[in-house]
C-alpha cells in the first residue's frame, strides 16, 4: 500500500510540474503607455471587461499587522480616480492591519488575459460622505449582511449568522442605515507594475514609480 500510496503522489507531482502555459496574447512597449499609471489600470480593466473576465474588478489586497504577519484576501474594486477605492467592515482583520499599517498591495491577476496589475501605496478611509452614498446604492440584502456579519470574528455556527442576519432585517424595515465600522479605503499608489506575459517567459514588466519631489512618474522596465 505505502509503494502504491508513493507512486500515486509522484505522478501527482509530475503533472503538476509539467502543467504550464505559453504566453502569446501581445506585449507590452514603453511606447504604450500613458503619463499616468492609472489610466493604463482602467485601459486594461475595460479590456478585462470587454473580454467579459469573472469578476474583473476583484483585486488581491495584501496588508501587515502590527506584529509583521502578512495577509492576503479579495476585494472589489468600486472607485478608479486618484487611487483604488474598496469597502469594508473597519474592524475586519484587513482594517485593524491598515490603521496600524496604512501601507499594502494590490493586485489585478487577470489570468486569461496573460496580465497582471501590481499596486503598492498607502491606504487612507474614504470621507463618511462618500462611504455613505456607495452604502446606499448596494442591494439592501447586502447592505443587511454588512451590519450583521462581525468579519473576520470567531462566530459559533453558520446558524448564529443566520440568527443575526434576521434580528438585523427585523431591525431596520426600511432605509438601511450605514454602519459606524463599515466604509471605504482609497489606496493611493507609489508603484504601478504592468505584467504582460510574453513567450519563453520573457515577460514584459514595466514599473511606473511616483517621483514625490516632481509630482510625476518615472518608469523602469524589470527583467522578469
């Protein structure tokens, strides 16, 4: 059985090793880009749209906590001005990490498209106003798990959820208010990396970094 059981996770292994792609789909010049990194981001999130990707604007959100642990999750992106905008529970795990730490990262892994989007900045809270008027435009049903969900806290059960979830639509018949510890973070970024994959992985990776004293970019290509 133990020779069996060894053989079965060696050709696991082999396939997973063997697994592999090329990178044909385009590339990436200097000349192609913008003065501004974030109107490359929202070129390349309508491509992601146009290319009709599942959940396009779903970026990776990476933070640290105060005692240097890191930690990744998904987010959605709801707001592309002068940085990236998401929301969430303040007291989440996320939100405790960024008010000790307000630097993070981002990244867009639009896989089907052989591209990726890095973002490294700091995130700062959005204005209660503007929190406030996104809180009222999502679907009520969310806008009630937003007060009834304690994220990122130990709960006993699924049931204790749903329990709190139903004293929660109990409680507010009509207009839902928005949460004291619910709101948005704008990630204003300090690097933008575009990744391109290009074949026999020489991918193409062209880094814009924010030159504080100028007010302007300065771009790098990166070997990959």
């Amino acid at each position: 059985m133990a020779e069996e059981r060894d053989e079965r996770e060696a050709q696991r292994l082999k396939q997973l090793r063997e697994l592999r792609e090329e990178y044909t789909l385009g590339g990436l010049a200097e000349g192609d880009l913008e003065a501004d990194p974030l109107v490359m981001v929202r070129g390349w999130l309508d491509d992601a749209v146009a290319a009709d990707l599942r959940d396009p604007t779903a970026m990776v959100l990476s933070t640290v906590s105060a005692e240097g642990r890191p930690s990744s999750r998904t987010v959605l992106l709801k707001g592309l001005d002068r940085g990236l905008v998401f929301y969430t529970n303040y007291a989440s795990r996320k939100g405790e990490d960024l008010a000790g730490q307000p630097r993070c990262a981002l990244l867009f892994p639009w896989y089907s498209l052989q591209r990726q989007v890095r973002v490294e900045g700091r995130a700062e809270r959005v204005s209660e106003e503007e929190s406030a008027a996104y809180f009222a435009s999502r679907p009520r049903a969310s806008q009630l798990g937003a007060w009834a969900s304690p994220q990122s806290r130990v709960v006993a059960d699924r049931a204790a959820l749903d329990r709190k979830y139903a004293e929660v639509a109990d409680r507010f018949g009509g207009d839902v208010p928005l949460p004291p510890f619910w709101g948005g973070y704008r990630v204003l970024p300090e690097t933008v990396e575009l990744w391109q994959g290009r074949v026999n992985r020489m991918h193409d990776r062209l880094r814009y970094t924010l030159v504080p004293t100028r007010g302007d970019w300065q771009v790098e290509r990166l070997a990959p």
